[in-house]
C-alpha cells in the first residue's frame, strides 16, 4: 500500500535556493490527516484543495500541526519551520514504513 502525499509549498519560500531544495516535496497524507481541523479552520479550504492548489508553505503546516492560527507564523522563522518539517518528515517516513511493514501483503 502507498501512502497518498500532501504537497509542500516550496516555490514561493524566500530561503536561500540551497536551503529550500532540502525542504520535503510533501509529506504522507497520514502526517497531515491530524492536522486538517486546524488547516481549514486557518484557510477556510479542505486539505484535498490545499494540495490540489499546491500545498501549504512550511510555516502555514507548522501552525496547523500546533494548533494556532496563522497569526502564529510570526513566532517561528521560515528556516525553523524549514527544519520543522524536515523532521516530521524523517518521523513519517519512518512512521508509514514501519505501518506497511506490519500490514499483511
């Protein structure tokens, strides 16, 4: 079983290009899922458009995961966020493989 992706906004990042290149393309659906309730409460749109419209930024995804509203961006830089999600990424990676691992084939 594959794991549906919920993209990263990348391309309107202001971190320098060497930076914004290591930053995850998306994540697996499974790492947002928990975070939908707060997304579409901070951008009044549904997870599904966000990522058929290009995702959310770093920064937009780290509010959601911690609850706040997007007021929020302004406590926590574009490299913090950056290095956030690169994180959560490594954990959810982690996190499918070892589920896919335990499912029956």
């Amino acid at each position: 079983m594959t794991d549906r992706r919920f993209t990263v906004l990348r391309d309107q990042s202001r971190l320098p290009h060497a930076e914004r290149a290591t930053l995850p393309a998306s994540l697996p659906w499974s790492a947002v899922e928990p975070w939908r309730e707060q997304a579409e409460q901070n951008h009044d749109q549904t997870l599904e458009r966000f990522n058929e419209r290009g995702g959310l930024a770093p920064e937009e995804l780290w509010c959601a995961a911690h609850g706040k509203s997007l007021s929020a961006i302004r406590d926590i830089t574009e490299s913090a966020a950056g290095e956030w999600l690169r994180a959560v990424s490594g954990r959810s990676v982690a996190e499918v493989e070892a589920r896919q691992q335990r499912e029956p084939s």
